[in-house]
C-alpha cells in the first residue's frame, strides 16, 4: 500500500514537471512612447536599449527559476526607476513647478487585486509602494501626502524630493513620454502588469495621469491577458484603454493584437501612444501610433528583442 502510495506521488510530481516545463514564460517591457530615435543622441539610445536588456535578462531568469509574474514586474519597474535615462522615480518629468510627482500601479491576473498610487513625493520606489497598498490595505488607489505616510509607516525606502530630479529632466523642453512598464506571464501561467511614471513635463501640479488607473494604463486579467501602457494618459483615461483591451478578448473571443487593434482604432487619435501586451499563451503585442516606443520582449521560446523605432 504505501509502495503504491509513494508510486503515485512520483507520478503525480512528475506530470507536474512536464507541465511546468511545457508552460510558455515571458515579459514584455516598455520604457515609454514618443521617442524619435531620428532626435535622440546615439549615447541615450545605447542607454536605454542597454537598459532593457539588462532587464529583460534579469526577468527572464527570474521566470525561469519560478518567480511569480507579479513579482518581476515589479522588479523590472524597480529598476527602471532607479535609472535617470526612463520617465519614472528618478529621472522622472517634472510639474510646472520643477517637481517629481510620481504615478505607480501594479496588478495580479490570478486574482484581480490591484493598486494605484499617484502625486507620490518620497517614495524612491512607487512600484515598490503600490504592491504594498495592494497586499497590506483595502484599498486600491491612495494618493498625495497620505501615500507617502504609508510608504513611511511601512518601512519603505524614503529619499528627499530633489533626488528624483535630474538636470537632464530639468533641462526638457520637448514633450517627454518616457514612462516604463512590464508585463509578465510565469511558470504558473498566471499574469501581471505594472507601470510607473513622472506623468507628462509641465504638467499641472495635481494632475494624475493613466498609469495608477486600473483600466487605464494598466490591468491584467489570466482569463484575458495583461497591459502596461503609455502615452497621453487623459486620452487613455476616456477609452479606458487596458481594459478595453481585455474586455473585447473576454466579451468578444478576438485575438489579442485583433483586440490592440480594433481599440486603437475605435476612437484613439493619432500620436496617442502605445500599449504592450501578453496573453498566457505567451502571445505578446507591442503596438504604438507614436513616431517611436522603447521596448523590448524576452520568452521561454528564446525570443529576444529590444527596439525603439518603427524600422527595429
Ligand atoms: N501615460 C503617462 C501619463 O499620462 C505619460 C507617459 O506615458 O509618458 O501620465
């Protein structure tokens, strides 16, 4: 009888073996639309692709060992916070005022839970802050001075506002669409999405953008798929944009880039912006009607790309 027993669990564990093996892993990271890579210094595109590969291996490693999907979103975001060369924690866009105000939202397709975090001052990682709000309140958007309380009472890396303020963020005149986004399916077969920003230069002081808006900029859904996006986030505010993306796959059945598409299509003006996405089949779209998106995809399959421009 027990021989028989440990017979069964060898078998069972083994079956679980094969299927891990056979389940697809990827991630998909966007480092913003509205890049011209025709106006950008050879150094700040060598940067910024440099960049997203280095996070794209660390990801894709991170998925191969088994992490959760929701676990290395955040982490790519985390470090494409750190960098000063991406729209987000330092580096980010500055308001009218010269200062950092900072927009963060992550989500877990197993599960739907999710949160936003937005007009965030001295949080160094608001990634980092909006998986804390999702898993440690009941809330799912916090906001101005009581978000940065929360971050504080909660141990999270506190800095000064000035750190986020780089000469080269100070020095934009152009419009700078440089935020950055990750999503990921996992070894489990579950997704996530997460975003961050700085939001748009010269923005009102108070303005929120699409990134910390479930539905928005970011949603991610196992029975439909996951989406960062970027661009003018009031535009993706009003079309609801990520949620459309997956509701049309839910309620319609199309394709996930049949889905990009016909959103993109139904209403969205020119230039707006760009969107990736990943379904757990390990489908990915990378889709923008801007002049340029830094991107960049990795996968079990052995897919590995990074581009900025339309010709990449
Ligand atoms: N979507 C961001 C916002 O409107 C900006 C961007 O993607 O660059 O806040």
């Amino acid at each position: 009888m027990k021989k028989w027993l440990a017979v069964s669990l060898l078998a069972l564990w083994a079956c679980q073996q094969t299927a891990l093996a056979q389940q697809p892993y990827a991630l998909v990271v966007h480092g913003g639309a509205g890049a011209d890579p025709a106006q950008m210094e050879p150094e700040e595109i060598e940067g910024i692709k440099a960049r997203i590969t280095e996070v794209l291996s660390r990801g894709l490693d991170q998925l191969k060992s088994g992490q959760s999907a929701l676990r290395v979103v955040e982490n790519a975001v985390r470090d494409l916070e750190d960098d000063p060369w991406f729209n987000a924690g330092r580096g980010a866009a500055l308001n009218s005022d010269g200062e950092a105000e900072l927009d963060a939202a992550i989500m877990d397709g197993s599960n739907l839970h999710c949160a936003g975090v937005a007009d965030v001052r001295r949080v160094k990682n608001p990634i980092t802050l909006a998986r804390w709000v999702m898993e440690k309140t009941p809330h799912v958007l916090l906001v101005g001075p009581g978000a940065d309380r929360f971050g504080q009472e909660s141990g999270l890396e506190i800095v000064n506002p000035e750190y986020f303020i780089t000469e080269r963020a100070r020095r934009a005149l152009r419009k700078k669409q440089g935020t950055v986004g990750c999503v990921a399916l996992d070894r489990q077969g579950h997704l996530a999405a997460a975003t961050s920003t700085g939001g748009l230069t010269n923005k009102r002081p108070g303005r929120v953008g699409d990134s910390p808006v479930i539905g928005a900029g970011t949603f991610a859904d196992d029975r439909s798929c996951a989406v960062s996006g970027t661009g003018v986030g009031e535009e993706f505010i009003r079309h609801q944009v990520a949620g459309q993306i997956s509701q049309r796959i839910r309620l319609t059945g199309v394709s996930l880039p049949e889905s990009v598409r016909q959103t993109f299509a139904d209403g969205l003006p020119d230039d707006v912006g760009g969107v990736i996405a990943l379904n757990r089949k390990g489908e990915w779209v990378m889709h923008f009607n801007t002049v340029g998106m830094s991107r960049g995809v990795a996968d079990s399959t052995g897919q590995f790309k990074v581009a900025i421009g339309k010709e990449d």
